[in-house]
C-alpha cells in the first residue's frame, strides 16, 4: 500500500473463503460491501464510497487479505502510443518485423530522425499534420505514427471481463514468444456515465515480436492467459487522491530474474503523456457504452531495451521473472512470470461468478 494509505478511500475485491467480495479500505478500515452489493460494478454504479452497511473487519492488513483483482464485471481497455518512446519502439518492431536483431540499428536512425519533433509535438495538431507529411515524404511514415500524433487514439481491449490478474498472482506471457517485455501503467477504473472514479496500477504485458510482424497479431500479442494484471486496490479520487496525482504520477519498474540474477530498473513519469488521461477516456466513450464501467490503461513510456543475454538483443522475460511496479500514491504491483501456457487455468467466468453469487445469498431482486 502506498505510505499515506491511511489517509484514502480504495476499492476491490477479496475472497474470505466463499468466493469475490467487492471491499473497501476506507482511512485504513477493512469493509466487506457483499451485503450491499454484490459485484465492484455495481459499487461503482452506486457511486458511495463511504462504506455505509457493509460489514467491518478492523483494521486492514494486506498480508492477511486474499487480494484479487480489484475489478470485475467491468471491460478492460487499453490505449497504445501514447507516449514518445514507446510510439519509436513501435515502430521499430514493426520495422524489424518482430526480429530483436534488427532492433538496435533501426532504433538509432529513427531516434535521430524523429525523437525530438514525436516528443514536442500536440498530437491532432497542425504541426502534427505538417510532421506527417514530412514523415511521409522521406518513406518514414507508420500506423503507430498515426495514433502516436494523429487526432485518434489507440483503444483495444486488453483482456476479458473477470481474466485479469491481482497482486500476487503468476502473469502469464505466451510460451512461443521470444521477445516480450511487461508494460507498467497507470489504469483508470470508469463507471457507466463516462465518470473516472479512480485508478490503479496494471501490466499490460506485450508480445514485441508477434506485434512487430503485423499489427493484425496485437489480439494475439495482448490477450492471453494470464497476460494482465491489476491491484493491488483502486485508489478513489477524493481530497487525499486527484485526477491531478495521476497526471504527475512516477511509475516506477523493477525486474529481477530468478535464476540469472539479472535485475532491470525504469521509470515513467506521466507528465510525459501526450494525450490526457480524461481525453482517452473520451476517446474509449465515442460512439460506445459500457453498462458495467470500464478500466483503461493509460500507455506506457518504458519500453526496455537493456541487453540481457547478449549484444543487441535488448530485453525479454524469463520464466520467473518478479516484475514489481509501483507508484506513490497507488502502492505496489507485484507478480510473477510464467508462460500462459503453464499459468493456472481461468476457469471462473460470468457465469461462474454468478453462480457463486446465488449460492451465497447475494444476488437481489431489483
């Protein structure tokens, strides 16, 4: 939990013994809200915090709690681009076509060509038009340019409602890969108005190398099992949290191998964005509804390119990789790499979940 946790409101889920319970920590108060509703989408909706009727269990610890993901019923959707570096890394792999050799000479060249106008210019501006059309002209124009400072962001849905991963747990990254990274972020949690209630941290694991030989592969780069993680908890914008805090936020990555002892340290600061995390929740609403909310990562700036096993090769997970994020005022993200192949199997679905709900008593009649 981040130092001044105390002093805040955070939000999600829990399993006591008997299956999910949406819960708040409420100025360090442990409230199971089962009885009030059943699902965090429905907490949301509800829009109190405050903890009224639940049941409270003392003060909170989050050793002693069984953490899950802290969202549930609500779609998972994730921008891209959204940041310089990663928009030339996109670039890179699209140019390398998923080959981690070709990587470092391409990056050289696109970095002295473009890194200074992608990092200072307003993306869907006229400059961005005119940096375009000069791009285009010298034969270095690409898809991921166009999101990256285009008017239109990138939105993709990351992951299937209740697939995604709490603090704690294996991620998973698919076993044929050979060149991936994890994407440290900050996610935004959205109710059914368009209303950002809060945010957490999330990895948006990637697959570089099947992205990078088409951009038709992303579903198979981004959607796997175990492939994406929340948590630990949401934290509530109220006086203690902002939209503001997100905005200036530092996310912070650390990487430790198991067997080779190697250890990769990176820091993104959203002051970097290029777009505003309000306008992509705009973006993700146009022209769609989500009755159930939404969370939305927001993009990364990290983009590894630290060599691990020889020159040249950059970065790529192992089996047993312990990949902690972390922030300030959102705490720590902790989980551990194994191939989707080889992670538990998601076996709890809608269905599932309802079917738990009714055995237990907490699903009312309307």
């Amino acid at each position: 939990m981040p130092a001044d946790w105390i002093s805040g409101t955070f939000l999600g889920r829990a399993d006591f013994g008997e299956g999910p319970s949406p819960i708040l920590v409420v100025r360090g108060e442990l409230i199971d809200m089962s009885a009030v509703v059943p699902t965090v989408s429905a907490l949301v909706e509800a829009g109190d915090f405050s903890g009224q009727g639940g049941a409270r269990l003392g003060a909170f610890d989050a050793e002693q709690v069984n953490l899950l993901s802290p969202v549930d019923l609500q779609c998972v959707k994730a921008c891209g681009v959204t940041f310089a570096t990663s928009a030339i890394e996109r670039v890179i792999e699209e140019r390398a076509r998923g080959d981690w050799s070709a990587a470092a000479a391409i990056r050289e060249r696109l970095e002295a060509r473009i890194g200074g106008q992608i990092r200072s210019v307003v993306p869907g501006s006229e400059s961005a038009a005119q940096l375009k059309a000069a791009l285009i002209e010298d034969g270095l124009w690409s898809q991921y340019l166009e999101v990256a400072i285009g008017p239109d962001a990138e939105v993709f849905t990351k992951s299937p409602v209740l697939s995604t991963m709490g603090a704690g747990a294996e991620i998973g990254v698919r076993s044929d890969s050979s060149w991936n990274n994890p994407e440290p972020e900050i996610a935004l949690l959205v109710g059914s108005d368009g209303k950002a209630v809060g945010a957490t941290l999330g990895n948006d694991v990637n697959l570089r190398d099947f992205e990078g030989r088409s951009a038709l592969l992303l579903g198979k780069a981004k959607d796997n099992n175990a492939s994406c993680s929340l948590g630990p908890l949401v934290r509530i914008f109220d006086e203690s949290f902002t939209i503001d805090d997100v905005r200036a936020a530092e996310v912070r990555l650390s990487i430790t191998g198991e067997e080779d002892g190697f250890v990769l340290n990176g820091t993104s600061n959203m002051a970097e964005i290029s777009r505003d995390p309000l306008d992509l929740v705009r973006q993700t609403l146009s022209e769609h509804q989500y009755p159930d909310g939404f969370v939305l990562f927001l993009g990364t700036l990290f983009a590894p390119v630290q060599d691990r096993d020889e020159e040249g090769r950059g970065f790529t997970h192992k089996v047993g990789d312990t990949v902690t994020i972390e922030s300030d005022k959102l705490g720590q993200l902790r989980n551990r790499v194994v191939t989707s192949r080889d992670a538990a199997p998601w076996r709890s679905g809608i269905s599932a979940l309802y079917a738990n709900l009714l055995s237990r008593g907490l699903l009312k009649a309307s």
